[in-house]
C-alpha cells in the first residue's frame, strides 16, 4: 500500500480506542477511502491528514474517549469535505471491518 497512513498503525490505535465507535468507524471510512484506487488524489490527501493526525504517537490526550474529542472534530470534517466521494461500498466494508477489530 503506497499511502503515508500505516496500516498496522491504524489497526493499532482502533484496537486502543475499540470501545469508542464511532472514532473506529469514522477511521475505517476514511482507511477505506484513502485504500480506494478511484478515489482522487486531492481527497487522499485530506484522508492522509485526517488519520496521521488520529494516529499521532505525541497525542498529549491519549485515547480515553472523553479527550478523543479533537480526532473526532478533525475526522468528521474530512468526511464532509470529501463526502461526495464516499462510497457505499466504504461504509460496509468499515462496517464489517469494525466488527473484527
């Protein structure tokens, strides 16, 4: 996978935050997404973004879910800004995605 988004990275911190869906879901939306070989460039960016800055190591907050607050600010506005490219096919696969973490 050529995205700057490290899959086993994701996957780490969605285990962390396991107990906060709707951080995970938003997450795998835009992994699967940014996974989409017609999904513009210029919306992989934003996804780029949206989840280097939810993965971050140096998060001062951690990942209690009353201080994911900002992550999920910063996801919910890539996912409006890149919804017309959101495809339903991304929302089943983060879906069933979740399910296995």
């Amino acid at each position: 996978m050529s995205q700057s988004v490290s899959k086993n990275e994701l996957w780490k911190k969605l285990k962390q935050v396991k107990g906060t869906k709707e951080v995970s879901i938003k997450a795998l939306l835009l992994f699967y997404v940014l996974s989409d070989d017609d999904t513009p460039i210029w919306v992989k960016a934003i996804v780029v973004v949206a989840l280097a800055y939810l993965i971050n190591p140096a998060d001062p907050l951690g990942v209690d879910p009353f201080v994911l607050i900002d992550d999920i600010a910063v996801m919910s506005t890539a996912i409006t800004s890149i919804s017309s490219n959101i495809k339903p096919k991304h929302h089943k696969q983060a879906t069933l995605q979740y399910k296995k973490l």
